[in-house]
C-alpha cells in the first residue's frame, strides 16, 4: 500500500509538516532543534525518524490517528 493513501498531504500540513522536493516530493517535520535534533520524515511509501546524527529509522504507519499518537508522545517527550 501507497502510504499516501494512508497520510494525505493535507494531514500531513495540518500537523506542521513541511512539503519537500528533491528527487522525490517528501513531507519534512522537525520537532527539536536543539540537540539532539529529531526529524520525521514521510515519503511515498515509507516515513522514518532520525535522531541527532544517527541513521533514519523506519516507522510503521498503519493509521492517521496512530502516526498521530506517534507524534504527540515525541512531541510530549521532548517538551
């Protein structure tokens, strides 16, 4: 399955992604700057996080409401 079938662009904007083009159209979401950084990244069919300088890691995306979840309890632990 597409994973743009399961996370639309508009959800994806309405949670503060940021629309990305490089070979690809990807959606970008930095959640802290400060160090270490953590970025989430969403792209056609896959989405990873990558923490500080470390490798992307593969999320598993099943659903908007559980990618959402996902987001919230990072957001909620970084804060």
């Amino acid at each position: 399955m597409n994973l743009t079938e399961i996370l639309s662009p508009e959800f994806l904007i309405d949670k503060d992604f940021t629309k990305k083009v490089s070979d690809e159209v990807y959606y970008e979401l930095q959640i802290a700057s400060s160090e270490p950084s953590v970025i989430v990244y969403v792209y056609n069919n896959s989405a990873s996080i990558c923490i500080g300088t470390g490798r992307e890691k593969d999320i598993k995306i099943e659903s908007e409401s559980q990618f959402s979840r996902f987001l919230e309890t990072i957001q909620n632990t970084l804060s």
